[in-house]
C-alpha cells in the first residue's frame, strides 16, 4: 500500500506542476470571468444614468418610494409625507411600481453613510425623480441623528438610474425558470461530470503512454507489481480530476455570485440540488473515473503514442455519450424504462444519474444497485487494465499480433 501511495503521490504532483494543467485548470474560469466582467461594465454603462439637475421645491407630480437598508432614515417631514412613501423591501416597492402608485423608488443601502450610494428604479429610464425632497429626507435624518458631519452634507447622494422589469419581462423570466431552467440546469450538471471524468481519465492515459515511449515503466515494474503502479496512478490522478472540478465548480459559483447577482430557488425549479445531491455525484465520479480511466490506462498499454489511441478512445467515449443523445427524453420522463436502464448500464451510469437525481426522486435501490454494478465493473477493469499492462511491457519494442498478446496476458496473469 506504501508503494502504491508514493506512485500516486508522484503522479498528483506532477501533473498538477505541469503548466498545460495549471493554464487549463486557472486559465479556463479566468477566461469566463472577463467575459462575465466585460458583459457587466457593458450593460452597467447603459444602464446608468445620472442627473444632477435640482428639482424646483420638491419636484415630484407622484409619490415616490425609498427603501432604507441602512436604518438612517426617519419618517419624512409632514411636508414630505405626501411624496415619499417608504416601502419595507425591494419587492413591495416593485409591485407598487407596476401597480402605478409610484413613479420610481430609491434603494439606499446598508454602508450608505460610507458610500453615499442610491440606486434609483423607475419604468422606462426616465431618470432619478424628486432628488431634492429625498435630499432633504437624508439630511434631516443626518442633523438629527448624526449632528456635526458636515462632510456628509456636503457630498449629495450619488443616484443611478436602473430600469424596473416590465410584466412582460417578469412574466418571461418565470416561463424561462418553469420551462427552460429544468432542462438546462441537469444537463449542465451531466456536462460537467462528463468532463471531469474524461479529463481525468485523460491524464492517465497520457502518463501511462508517456512512460510506456521513454522505457520508464520497464524499470518501474521491476519494484512494483501492475496492479499497484496502475491504482497508484488511478488515484493519483483521479484526485488532481476532483482538485480540477472543485476549482471550476467554485469559480463558476463566486462569478454567478458576483456578476450575475442571481439566486437561483431550486425548490421552484423542482430541482433537488441538495448536499447530499453532490455527495452521489461525487461517488458517481469516482467509480466513473476508476472505470474509463482504467480502461484508458489498458488502452496505453497497448498502444506506441497517445495517436494511435484516438479510435478505442472513441469507442469507449460512445457508451457515456448515450444520455446525452436522450437527455430530453430524460428529463420529460425520469423514471422510465429508458432512463432506469441507461442508470444500471456501468458505462452510462454516472451521466444519466446525473441527469435524474437533480430533478426526480430515484429510488434508493436503484442508486445502490447502480453503485454496486458500477464497482463491480470498475474492479473487473482496473483488474484487466493490470493484466494488459502487464502484458503490454512484456511485449515492449515487439510486432504484436492475437496470439502473442494472448500468451503475454497469460503469462501476466500467471505472474
């Protein structure tokens, strides 16, 4: 066991030094965050809009609505009262803005007196609206409670103009979040396990190649069997696959987060993205990643370069392809015959489960019976994978045919 650790250990830390892993691995949210950034500052230079102008007395024909996070201001002034209606959060505000009984409303938020920032919404992009009443408000909220700031006095609020969302727009982002979002959330999930998977079985095939050309694994198998340079490599490499997808997971996140300001409400979407969700991805990874990346290993086994390869890769990438081909088929209908059988099949387990399990209860027998088969295959090909590679290195620098690798795989197996 000793031996097997430092085997993945070496693997882990080389690959994970290698520039090609680190640009892929940084590189690729990097890239996405620009995109995210570069689209923010677009439409953050459309949507803003700012008027200094003062407004003669309080200049405001409909009331307006301010919501206070920052629990600075008072009730308004009598004078006021008529025009400035405070609103208990964002929501009542934007209903009494499609409702007509306001003509805008200012959000001041919680590190105002820091700041100085107040977002203005409104229908159409008229800009801010009654400036000066609201100045006032702040004002006398500020001699009141904080007497002497004079520096805060002197700085007006900085207001931003942002358009409110029409019925029309609110009524489309609820058809998208019912209709689309149900589709497009599993499969993006089953993307993202396909790729972790096939990138981590990907560098295992292209250790066991790489080692296999430069004669290293001839001197390596005289002080390790197969079975535990293979595991070694397996795990090795498999968790650089995990460090890979946590790394991508959190960005995606910590952008969705920062530029995207969305919280999506998975109980609407009726999808079951729970811990204990992730937890049977992740365990739908790992044997995932113990069956290709083990077959893949037995691939470069026998083959010269990572080339000639390129087709058995394929042939093995077919059967995990096969939920994709059906995923709407999938996600109309969860629980069908189809869908219970691509979930038993090993090769095509862990996408299609991670098609069902966010949007459908699957019974627990099914998971375990499809945990099970799915170990039970990934044994039998990190078994067969040691064998080939075994007989791969016995047969090194020879033209191989049927009967003389069938007599090495013998001799390995003997071994």
């Amino acid at each position: 066991m000793q031996r097997t650790l430092l085997v993945a250990r070496h693997d882990f830390l080389r690959h994970l030094r290698r520039p090609s892993f680190l640009i892929t691995t940084l590189g690729m949210p990097l890239l996405v965050g620009l995109i995210f950034l570069f689209i923010r500052i677009s439409m953050a230079n459309v949507n803003t809009h700012t008027n200094d102008t003062p407004l003669n007395g309080v200049g405001v024909q409909q009331p307006i609505g301010y919501i206070d996070h920052s629990g600075l201001l008072a009730s308004p002034a009598p004078e006021l009262a008529a025009y400035l209606l405070p609103m208990a959060d964002r929501a009542e505000a934007e209903a009494a803005l499609v409702a007509g009984e306001i003509r805008g409303f200012y959000e001041f938020a919680a590190d105002y007196l820091e700041s100085g920032a107040v977002v203005w919404v409104d229908e159409g992009m008229r800009g801010p609206q009654g400036e000066q009443a609201i100045a006032q408000l702040v004002q006398a909220a500020l001699l009141a409670e904080h007497g002497g700031l004079a520096e805060q006095l002197a700085r007006p609020p900085s207001f931003q103009a942002r358009a409110a969302p029409t019925e029309e727009a609110l009524a489309e982002q609820r058809s998208l979040q019912e209709n689309l979002l149900p589709f497009i959330l599993p499969f993006a999930f089953a993307m993202a396990l396909y790729t972790t998977i096939f990138s981590s079985a990907g560098f295992l095939l292209q250790s066991v190649t790489e080692e296999k050309e430069n004669r290293t694994v001839e001197i390596i198998l005289t002080s390790l069997r197969p079975w535990e340079l293979l595991t070694g490599k397996v795990m090795g490499l498999g968790l650089l696959g995990l460090v890979q997808g946590g790394v991508w997971l959190g960005s995606g996140l910590l952008m969705v987060q920062l530029f995207g300001g969305i919280e999506l409400d998975y109980s609407s979407l009726g999808l079951g993205l729970t811990w204990g969700t992730l937890a049977i991805m992740v365990g739908y990874y790992i044997l995932g990643y113990l069956v290709y990346g083990s077959l893949l290993a037995a691939v470069g086994a026998l083959i010269q370069n990572v080339r000639e390869g390129s087709q058995f890769v394929f042939m093995l990438i077919i059967p995990s392809m096969m939920p994709l081909w059906f995923w709407v088929t999938l996600i109309e209908r969860p629980n069908s015959l189809l869908a219970m059988a691509l979930s038993l099949f090993p090769l095509s387990a862990p996408v299609t489960m991670a098609l069902r399990v966010p949007i459908t209860g699957v019974p627990a027998w099914e998971i375990g019976l499809s945990f099970f088969l799915l170990a039970l295959t990934a044994a039998g090909a990190i078994w067969l994978a040691s064998r080939i590679f075994r007989a791969g290195s016995l047969l090194s620098g020879q033209n191989i045919n049927m009967r003389v690798f069938m007599r090495a795989f013998t001799r390995s197996e003997q071994a």
